[in-house]
C-alpha cells in the first residue's frame, strides 16, 4: 500500500493522540494530520477518555508515563467503552514487566522509542489491512 494510498484510507477517521511531552506532540499532531480527518490531542489519561467520549474516535496512539492517568490505565478505560478501539502505544519502557503489562491493558501495538514515522506507518498500514478502523 502506498503512502497515498494509506492517506485515502485514514483520511475519513479522527484519531486520539496522548502524549505529556509538548515538543513531541506538537511534531506528532502535526504528522497525524497529514493521514486522518481529525486528530484529537490530550496531554493525561484522564483528559483522553473525555475526548474519547466526545468524538468518533477510530484510533489511539499514547505514551505510557503522563501524568493524572498513564496509558496503561487509559488505555483499559476506553477497551471498556469500546472493545475494538485500535490502540498504539509509544513508550521507552521495553522491560519484560512493561510488555506483559501493556499486554494485560490489551494494547493493540507497541512501538518503542525513539520513534520512527515509518514504524508507525506500518502499524497503519496493518491496522488498515486487519479492517481493524
């Protein structure tokens, strides 16, 4: 699938972006933007789950470690609203006790920091393909 393609695919979602560290999530929201309708940001687990609430939301991608709620956390309060919400997560954290816990948080996909566009890419492009959005 092309990059083109992708965009034509994902350009009709809104999709949730959570992530404390401004720097990055200036750069990612501006990324996000160029593959979905809407992208929502939220800087906690907490202020996520209302904009979760309040959109349409077809996709999740956080970090782990924020403040108020972390991902982890998050991420089984919106499995609870909706069991099918695709959910990426970009973390530093690769401990053993991290993956089974982000495992048991039935996180979809895990990309480790530092983050590589093309890596997130291909979660994209597999979430698409497993009609998973």
């Amino acid at each position: 699938m092309t990059r083109l393609e992708l965009k034509n695919r994902l350009n009709i979602y809104n999709v949730l972006f959570v992530e404390d560290d401004k720097v990055i999530s200036e750069e990612m929201v501006e990324f996000l933007g160029r593959f979905f309708k809407n992208v929502y940001y939220a800087n906690n687990g907490a202020d996520a789950i209302e904009l979760f609430k309040l959109h349409d939301i077809r996709l999740v991608i956080t970090d782990i470690k924020m403040p108020t709620l972390d991902g982890l956390e998050m991420a089984l309060v919106l499995k609870d609203l909706n069991p099918n919400i695709p959910i990426i997560t970009i973390t530093a954290h690769n401990e053993i006790d991290m993956l089974e816990k982000i495992k048991e948080c039935k996180i979809d996909y895990y990309i480790g920091k530092p983050f590589e566009p093309n890596k997130l890419i291909e979660k994209f492009i597999e979430i698409v393909n497993n009609d998973k959005i």
